[in-house]
C-alpha cells in the first residue's frame, strides 16, 4: 500500500473507526433489505449451456407438439388395483388433482379406451373405459396391461402400479417472451439489431426476469398442492411423485435446506474451533461479525442484481465463509504474534502495523482467489460463469469488510490485556518443519509419486452422471425414481425428431380418374388424411420398433405403440393407406389429441419419438446412448443427418456434461496462467513463481484424481472443485512465501528461516485451514449428494495444499535457493 493510501486508510479506519462502524451497519441495513429477493433457481436454464442452440430447438419442438409441462405420479394400493372400491377410490383422487389451479389434465387408466371386442373401423367417441360399472375388470387388466400404447406408460406389466400423467396450463406469456427474446437474440449475434429492438430486446429480457420469478413461485405451489392431495391418499397406497418439474422443486428445496441447516451448522462448528484455538470471545465475536456483515451484503447483493442461486453455485455462502475467516484468522494470529513478541509497544501500534503489514499478502490472496474463481468465467456453462461472478464479488467484499470492520471494531473495544508467551513453537506446524528436514530431497521423491498417482486417476475421471445419483438411497425421490425406472418406464426422456422426405405420389385410393366429379370418398375434403400412407406408416412402426429394442431405453412414446395396436384390433392384418384415412376421420378427438398430435405435425412432415431413459441403470452412458440412438436411424433407416434431431432435457444435459472436459482443462489453464502471473507481479521472480504454483498444481491434480480413483464423474458440481482448490490452496503459498521472503535476509539461512516461519505464519495457515475444513466436513451429513462430495472434496483439497505449502514448498526454497546464497556461503 502507497504511503499516501495507507495514510488516508489509517486516518479513516483507525482515527474514526465509529463512523467506518456506522457506515459498515448502513450498508448492511440497506442490503439486508434486499435479502428478501435472494432467489434459487433449479430451471432447465440453470443446468445448461449459454445460448445452446438445442434449448430453442426444444422449445419450439414443445411448442409444436402442444407438450405441457407435467408430472407423474406412482399408485400402488394395498389392494387389487383393478377391484372396482381401488378403482374409485383413484377416481376421487384425480378429481381432486383436477381441482388444483393450473392443471390442465389428468390421464390414468381410468380414461384410456377399453375397446374389448370393438373392430378397428367399429371405433367411435363412445368407447368404453375403466369407469363404466358394467365393464369385465377381468378382461380389461389384461387388455390394457398388454396394449403396447398403455403398457409402461399408466400401467407396470404386472397389473399393480397406476401410472397418472398430471399436466398442467401452458404458460403462454412465458411462450411468447422467449419466442420474441429468440428472434431478437438471433439479430444481436449476427449484428443485425437496430436500437429499437434493442431496446425491445432489453424490455423482454426485464419483462421475462420478472416474469420467471413469478412462474417459479407458482409451479412450487402447484407441486406442493399436489404433494399435499397425494398426502391424504398414502393411507391404504404407496405413492411417488416424479417428473421434471418435481425434480427441479426438490432441487431448489434440497438447496435451500443445505443452506440453511448447514449455513448455521458451519458457523456453530467455526466457532467451536476459534474457541478451541484461541480461547477468547473477542477473537471468536470478531470473525463471526465479518461474516455476518460480509455474508448480508453480498446476499442482498444478489437480490438487488437478480442473480439467482443454482444448484452449482448453492455453497457460495460457505464459500465466502471461508475466505472471511481466513482473512480475519491472519489478522488475529498476527496481532497476537506482535503482543507476544513486542510487550512494550502500544496496542494502537500494535494494532496498527499488524493490519497494514498483512493487507499486502491478503490483496494478493484475495487478488489470487478471485481470478481462480474468475477462470470459471471462459467455461462456457452459464451457471458456472455466473457463479464465478458471485465469487469474484464476494472475495472483493470479504476483503472491504475485513479490512475496515475489524480495525474499527479493535479500535473502539478495550485492549486486550492478555499475556502472550514469547515462545511460538507449535507442535504441529514444528513437526511438519522436523519431517521436511529430515526428508530433505525425499519430499521431492513423494510429491512426485503423489503427482503420478495422481495423473493415472485422471485418465479414469469420466464425465457422465444421473439425476438419481444426486439423492441418497434413502430420500424419497431416490425411490421415486426407481420406482419409475422399474415399473413405469423411466421418469425423465428425450425426443427423436425425424423430418420425412417429400411424399413423391399423390395418394392413390386405387379407383381411377372415371370417378371424378361427386364422388363422396367419405373425408369431407380433409387433405390431412391422405398423409397417413401405408408405406409411411410401417417406417413410423419400424422406427418405434427400433428405439424400444434398443437395451438402455425404457418406454417409447410414439405414433408408432398407436399403428401396433391398430393392427392387433385389425386381427392382426396390416393397414393400407386408404384405412389409414379412413380412421384418421373417425378417430374420436379426445383420443386424436392423445395419441396423434403430440407425435406427428402433418404441416411439417414430421414425427416425435419420446423415449424415456433409466436413470438408474448402472451402465448408462448418455453421450455414447444419444449417439447410438441418432446415428443408427440414419443409418438404419436411410435419412441424412439433417433429417434426424434429437432433442429435450437430457440431450441438453448432456451437451454440459461433454462440454466439461474442455471447461475443466480451460478453466484450469486460465487460473494458473493468471496465478503465476500474479506471483510474478507479487515476488518479482520468475524462479518464485514456479515453485509457488507447483504445490498448488498437484493439489489440484491430487482432487481430480481421487475422483478418477473414486469414480466420482465430472458434472456441473464437481468443474468447479479443482478451480476452488487453487482458488484457496494458493492463499497458503502466498502468506508464507511473502513471510519467508521478509524473513530470510534476517536469517540468511533458508532452513533456519523454514523454521521460524511454520512456527508464525504456519500457525495462522494451520488454524484457517483447520477451520475451513473443519466447517465444511459437516457437509456429509446432507441428504443431497453434490452437497456431500463438494465439502468433502473441498475439505481434502485445503489439507493437501496446506501439507504442500508446509512441506514441499519449503524444501523446493532450500533445493533450488531462488533468494540468493545463504550468508554462510558468502563467507
């Protein structure tokens, strides 16, 4: 710091510390205010790459089709699904679901046709279904569990389990927003906007933020009013919920839980450990006070910028936690190091040189720690670079309110009358001191193999993962979900999108050009019919045929499970293109809206498979799946490649999670260019700058490679692990290269100096990294997984950097001497 800034600094700080208290306590009041629009998000949009192309391409394929945003629910009573009272008792259940706001619909087995004996051409409006009184139950079970419509879709095979599709209002604001905000966004890229629709474009982004908030709030109390109706029935049944909605609501719920419980879980434990190491209220009171002040702000930060929290970036509070406590931890050790060692000085003084000798080595750790979380910026993922943002903003608070608030409130309080022993050997620190000298080259030896071990683990790391996996075996979306993979097909699905050829023929109904004029064929002009032709309707069959066979998938939804049970209620005899017109014209319209428009858009000449995948399956591999699924119908069945799209959730999952390696290897790049450029700037020593970021590299291949030993996969949780590791990891490396540097000259011994310095700041790099560990192993007890492997990940990411910096960092000084000779070599 300039002389002329440290002035201005103590002058304001340590000459007026009320008023920095005063001013610290309005902001605080002013964005706590703003706490009350801190929002989450689990959308689809949150989980996704920025401006993916297949997000577009889903929506307009959802808006095409008509699909509504739905869940599913699991019904399996005590009793004999199909004895009439647990028929009825499903009926006054989905009566119930129906009077919930939002819902639009409600499909079970209790409105699919029965057809019984009814021919093909015999079917009308009139058919039967489960609620007429005088239905053969009997017979009924075994049409329907046998239909190859119904079967894994309302119905398990074996008869017990209901499956009920409750789909809700289609959010036509919401259509229309994104439908223009697509339009608009497609000119800004290729710079064809002009300032009024920019300006339109800015309106509809605003409009759709506000908008979104108000969608989000009323989908978790459709969700919650459907939890509560399905509550009132579990008494005689077993039931789950599933679906994409749930799951998105469960995250969010799950999220705020974990920040929540954990939040205060963590802040007890911290306390806990800074009374356990330093025995007094003041230097427990006065870290909790930075975080809570520093916590406040960039809460109400985010809401006031509606930034909202995602599942990636939900530990962001534990995270600022950490760097608070690290930076007020360095404070306090070293003003209790300088009362120790300088008993006569004035606590003014005291209090005065401690904080201005730390702030340069804590700018550079803040400096440090922000481009490491800045590096998540060029990922490409947009829930990782706005979690990126929030943390480069949030170790720029952390810093401010350190530096101000604890100087001001040390100021203010009674001295601290307490007598420091002199002697500031610690047992732990000193013994790691002892080992790296008695090692000597050997450390280099271990770090080494520690580094090749390592390296063999990351060529194990995988990307791929489940939505399952996120949940332990015991909650009740973990069971759910099975429950669905095993009986009802699948919960979550994605759709293969086949564009037809031109058809090259009109449709011949084989009676010649003689019975021209006034023919009555019966289709009352409607051109519509004439598309259902025989030879196009067995490449739809195939094509569906195809998809079910395929091992990895569950159940099929398509035109295709329609044509199937067409034919079994035409004898078993194939369709001709002139039936096939026939029934397209007397299929009853309550059941065309089931079962033809949601799979075939006539105007396009196209169809939609969904297929619903197992999540559950243990080797499901959702890249290799995808492409297995696109590349064998063009090639099974002739199409060009831009013919055959696939699309939905899973399919844009999937393009984050293959985008992850590139990201990892990116994001970590940028953070250690920037680093050694940093320790460049700081130690002015290219030789320094190596061996600082050495220790930090293999921390950060030390984690990843667990997790290819561990089988941990890659997702959107795990990226951000190695980037935080170096992120904090590279705090230690600073403090005691900065305190060897200023101690060495003293010494003019590089071991002598070794030891001086894992007996100071050694401590204050032991006791912040044991805190922050300490705080984030508590994080196993959470019900949701990624939760659990980021604090314990990140738990054993600041051990291994902490170890490093006190073992091999040192003997790296001593081997390769980047200060100069020792003094005794001079002589």
């Amino acid at each position: 710091m300039s002389s002329r800034l440290a002035k201005l600094y103590s002058d304001t700080v340590f000459g007026k510390p009320k008023l920095v208290m005063v001013i610290l306590f309005l902001l605080m009041s002013f964005f706590a205010y703003q706490v009350q629009n801190f929002r989450l998000d689990a959308s689809a949009d949150s989980l996704l790459l920025e401006d993916d192309p297949d997000l577009e391409y889903s929506r307009s394929i959802n808006t095409r089709y008509g699909i509504r945003e739905s869940v599913t629910i699991a019904y399996t009573p005590e009793g004999d699904l199909f004895d009439r009272s647990e028929l009825n008792r499903l009926g006054e259940l989905l009566e119930e679901l129906l009077l919930i706001d939002r819902v639009e619909s409600v499909d079970s087995i209790l409105n699919v046709p029965v057809f019984e004996d009814t021919p093909l051409t015999g079917i009308s409006e009139n058919y039967l279904t489960l609620t007429n009184e005088d239905i053969d139950l009997v017979s009924a079970r075994e049409e329907i569990t046998s239909s190859p419509v119904f079967r894994n879709a309302v119905i398990s095979p074996d008869g017990k389990t209901a499956g009920v599709l409750v789909s809700f209002a289609i959010d036509d604001t919401a259509r229309t927003l994104l439908a223009r905000r697509t339009e608009l966004r497609s000119l800004q890229r290729t710079g064809e906007i002009g300032g009024d629709q920019l300006s339109e474009l800015q309106n509809i982004e605003a409009d759709y933020a506000v908008h979104s908030v108000l969608a989000a709030d009323r989908q978790h109390e459709n969700i919650t009013a459907v939890r509560e109706t399905l509550e009132r029935y579990r008494d005689g049944a077993q039931i789950y919920l599933g679906g994409a909605p749930m799951i998105a609501d469960d995250l969010v719920t799950f999220v705020q839980s974990d920040l929540s419980n954990f939040s205060s879980a963590v802040v007890l434990l911290i306390i806990f450990a800074l009374g356990l190491i330093f025995r007094k209220i003041r230097w427990v009171a006065l870290p909790l006070a930075c975080c809570v002040v520093a916590g406040t702000i960039m809460v109400g930060v985010l809401g006031l910028m509606d930034w909202r929290v995602t599942v990636v970036s939900s530990n962001f509070i534990s995270l600022l936690l950490i760097i608070t406590i690290s930076l007020t931890v360095h404070l306090t050790v070293r003003y209790r190091e300088l009362r120790a060692t300088r008993h006569f000085s004035n606590h003014d003084k005291l209090l005065q040189h401690s904080v201005l000798s730390m702030f340069r080595p804590c700018l550079y750790t803040a400096l440090t720690t922000a481009v490491a979380f800045g590096s998540l910026i060029v990922s490409g993922i947009l829930p990782i670079i706005t979690f990126g943002w929030m943390m480069m903003m949030g170790v720029a608070t952390a810093l401010i309110v350190t530096f101000t608030l604890f100087p001001a409130v040390m100021s203010s309080i009674n001295k601290d009358e307490t007598e420091y022993s002199p002697n500031l050997k610690f047992n732990l620190t000193s013994a790691l001191a002892n080992f790296t000298e008695k090692m000597r080259g050997k450390i280099l030896v271990l770090y080494f193999l520690v580094l090749l071990f390592s390296l063999i683990g990351l060529g194990q790391l995988r990307v791929e993962n489940s939505f399952i996996d996120y949940f332990r075996e015991s909650t009740e979306i973990f069971q759910g979900m099975s429950l669905f993979d095993d009986k009802l097909g699948g919960t979550l699905s994605f759709d293969v999108v086949v564009d037809l050829a031109a058809d090259e023929e009109a449709f011949d109904d084989g009676f010649g050009d003689d019975f021209g004029g006034g023919f009555d064929d019966g289709f009352d002009d409607n051109d519509d019919a004439y598309w259902f032709t025989a030879p196009k309707m067995d490449q739809v069959k195939a094509i569906h045929q195809y998809l079910d066979n395929d091992p990895q998938t569950g159940k099929v939804l398509s035109f295709g499970a329609v044509i199937e049970l067409a034919e079994i209620l035409n004898g078993n005899q194939a369709i001709d293109g002139l039936l096939w017109a026939v029934l397209y014209n007397r299929i009853p319209e309550t059941l065309k809206e089931t079962v033809v428009n949601p799979f075939i858009s006539i105007d396009e000449n196209q169809l939609r498979f969904n297929v619903r995948v197992i999540e559950s399956a243990d080797d499901l591999n959702r890249n290799e799946l995808l492409q297995r699924i696109e590349t064998g119908i063009e090639q099974e069945f002739g199409f060009e490649d831009e013919q055959v799209e696939l699309t939905g959730i899973l399919v844009m999952y999937n393009n984050v999670l293959q985008s992850l390696f590139q990201s990892q290897i990116l994001t970590l790049g940028v953070v250690m260019f920037a680093i050694m450029l940093m320790f460049l700037v700081l130690f002015r020593s290219l030789k320094i700058a190596f061996i600082c970021i050495i220790p930090n590299a293999i921390a950060a291949a030390f984690v990843l490679g667990i997790m290819g030993w561990l089988g941990i996969p890659l997702d959107i949780m795990t990226i951000t692990i190695a980037a935080i590791s170096v992120g904090i990891g590279v705090d230690n490396t600073i403090h005691y290269m900065h305190r060897f540097k200023r101690e060495f000259p003293r010494f003019g011994n590089y071991r002598d100096t070794m030891f001086f310095c894992h007996n100071s700041i050694g401590r204050a790099m032991y006791f912040t990294s044991m805190t922050i560990i300490a705080g984030f192993s508590i994080l196993a007890l959470s019900n949701f997984i990624p939760t659990i492997v980021f604090g314990l990940l990140t738990s054993l990411a600041m051990l291994v950097a902490l170890i490093g910096s006190l073992t091999l960092l040192p003997q790296l000084l001593i081997t390769f001497k980047p200060l100069g000779v020792e003094s005794a070599e001079l002589q």
